[in-house]
C-alpha cells in the first residue's frame, strides 16, 4: 500500500515528497487524522461547472523545510482539493496554511519528509517556485 510505501522509505531514511493526496497519505502514515470534505471549499477548488485547479494564497510556516524549499513565506499556488490534513502525525509539523486556517502542508523536522498539498507539477503555477521545489527534492534524494 501507499502508506507501507511511506513508512518503508522513512525507516530507510529516503526522501519523502508527498503532493496532495500523498501529503494527505503522509500524515495518515504517521497516525494523523484528515478532513474527510471541507465545507467551504472557495479557497480550495473550484465550483461546479468551473475548472477543479485555481490559485491560492498559502503561507509556508518559519523555519520549515518547505519555506526554505521555496525561498518565501507567501506563495501562490495551484489548488484543487476537498480533504486536508486535520491533526499532524506523530513527529510531523505544519509546514503551511491557507488563508482560512486549513492545513497545505505537513514535514518531520528532523527527517526529508515533506507533504504539499497543492500542486507545484501544474503547468499553470509558477515555474520557479516548481523548480524550486524539485531541484530541492531531487538534491535530497542523490547518494551523499
């Protein structure tokens, strides 16, 4: 399963990098807990009829990995979710927030385990902050 697949790469000390779903995976394979629907979803996803991605305003926490990752604290990013992270699990920490208080990521402080829960792959986000966060990952993931 994907969550045996997290808990496999952790105990091996591999890189995590978990987006949407996988962020959400992440913390339920540390013990946590989701908001299986969010009531007010307007930051999160588009309406019926409407496209599913949009932008949204997230704020990536001090002194987390994933604002190091993007080199700021206010980004713009591409949403499109209706579960979120409820209570982190065990060892994992809020990276990032959106405007309403929900959850956009979680990390492990002391291990590379890092969940976003939008989309940094959708073409119609910001380059930059996608090659930023890749090259990151990528960089963690190479044999030292």
């Amino acid at each position: 399963s994907s969550i045996a697949a997290i808990r496999a790469a952790e105990q091996a000390g591999r890189p995590v990098f978990g987006i949407c779903r996988g962020s959400q995976l992440i913390n339920v394979a540390f013990g946590g807990t989701l908001v299986p629907d969010l009531e007010d979803y307007r930051l999160h996803r588009g309406g019926p009829g409407e496209p599913m991605f949009l932008d949204e305003q997230v704020t990536l926490l001090e002194g987390t990995r994933v604002a190091a990752m993007a080199g700021e604290h206010r980004v713009t990013v591409r949403s499109g979710h209706h579960q979120a992270v409820d209570q982190p699990g065990e060892g994992l920490v809020v990276a990032a927030r959106a405007d309403d208080g929900t959850v956009e990521g979680v990390e492990h402080p002391e291990k590379w385990i890092v969940g976003v829960q939008w989309h940094p792959e959708d073409p119609d986000g910001s380059a930059e902050h996608r090659t930023r966060l890749f090259t990151t990952f990528l960089t963690a993931c190479r044999p030292n």
